[in-house]
C-alpha cells in the first residue's frame, strides 16, 4: 500500500518565524519569538540575553532582519501582503519617544536663536518622527534634505507671513515632509540624534544625553525634496 503524505505549507508569519530562528542557530544565539497581532501588523518580540548585536549601530541591525523578514513572509504573495515587524525591549516604542523629545527640544533652540539645525542622516521612519512631532508648531517648519542614505532633517524657523503651512508627500521617498517657506543658502549645525557609548543607549534608553558635535560648513540642499 502506497502511504501519501500531506506537506503543509507554512503560512507568511510561519515563514518569517523559521526565517529568523536559522538565523540566530547560525549564530549560536538563544532567542526566543514571542508573536502578536497588532491593527499595524504582525509584531515578533525577540526575547533573550545580551541581543544587543541584533539590534546593531543605530538600529541598523534589526531594520535589516525586519527587511529580510517581510521579504521570506511576503515571497510569492500578490495580494494581503503582511506585514512583520520586529522589536527587542521596547526600542522601536523608546527610540520614537526619544526623538520626539529630541525634536521638542531641538525646535525651541530655533526659536530662541533663530539658527537652522541640521540633523544627522536618518531613515525614512525616524525622519516622519521629527516631522510629525513638530508639525503643529506654527513657528517651526522641517523638511527633508539629501539623498539616500544621507537625508537629514532640516528644523527652521517660518518666514513670511503667518499660517501653518501644509506637509505634502516627498515623491522620492513617500514620507511626508514640509518645504522652507522661503529660499536660501546657508550652514547647519549636524545634530548627532544617534548614541552608541552602550548598549542601553544603543537600545533606545530613556536618556536625553545625545551628542551634540557642529559640523562646521555643512550645507544644505534646498532644491531636494
């Protein structure tokens, strides 16, 4: 008698699951995936000892492993594509709150100087943070300069007459960002919103202690968007 066995296939999330866990067999780590649902997506909690080195400089490291797990998850799909999303102790949440601290704080030096800054090349997701944090500020105006993977966020001072100004979507990179109100050329101070001295810093700790280098002849780029 001939016995046929049935292979199941493993579903999208399945996928990424088993994606991540021969990664971190090949490096000998022991981690454990917690999974849940979330309205934004599937959310894999990465959960272990010294994870550190997953989450790499600047959050580059687990930016990737999310990368290359909506690839593994999403191969072969056209449509109701999912979407992961990974995390390891709160960071993505600590790293926002963090920003948004940094933006408030940033924008009340413009207002009380009147000096552009600059700050260090972001991602697309951390730069919406500035922008969002700040949008409701009827004094300040930021938008995006540069080119991938150097774009940076520019806070300013409005010129002209009063208003709010409208954030419009950026056609390169599909995030929102807001145009100066006025032209010109200039410097900026490069505002280092990154912190890698440990790795509870490294993680998104609470701290505000950002280094502050000025980078001296930084310039601006208004003609990009």
């Amino acid at each position: 008698a001939k016995i046929r066995a049935a292979v199941r296939e493993f579903t999208p999330v399945e996928k990424a699951e088993q994606f991540l866990k021969d990664i971190f067999n090949a490096m000998k780590l022991d981690v454990s995936i917690e999974i849940t649902e979330q309205e934004d997506g599937h959310v894999f909690s990465l959960i272990g000892e010294n994870l550190g080195i997953l989450i790499g400089k600047h959050g580059q490291t687990l930016d990737s492993l999310q990368y290359l797990s909506n690839l593994t998850a999403n191969r072969g799909l056209v449509d109701e594509k999912v979407r992961i999303i990974i995390d390891i102790e709160n960071y993505r949440t600590r790293r926002e709150e963090t920003l948004r601290r940094l933006a408030l704080r940033l924008a009340d030096k413009v207002r009380r100087t009147g000096e552009r800054i600059v700050l260090e090349p972001m991602n697309r997701h951390e730069r919406k943070i500035i922008h969002m944090a700040l949008q409701d500020n009827y004094k300040i105006s930021t938008y995006s300069s540069g080119d991938e993977p150097y774009r940076k966020v520019v806070i300013e001072l409005k010129r002209g007459r009063g208003g709010r100004g409208g954030y419009r979507r950026d056609r390169n990179a599909g995030e929102r960002s807001e145009r100066p109100s006025y032209r010109r050329g200039g410097y900026g101070e490069g505002y280092n919103v990154n912190s890698t001295s440990s790795y509870a810093e490294t993680a998104g700790s609470e701290t505000d202690n950002f280094e502050v280098p000025v980078t001296e002849g930084t310039a601006i780029n208004d003609n990009k968007d």
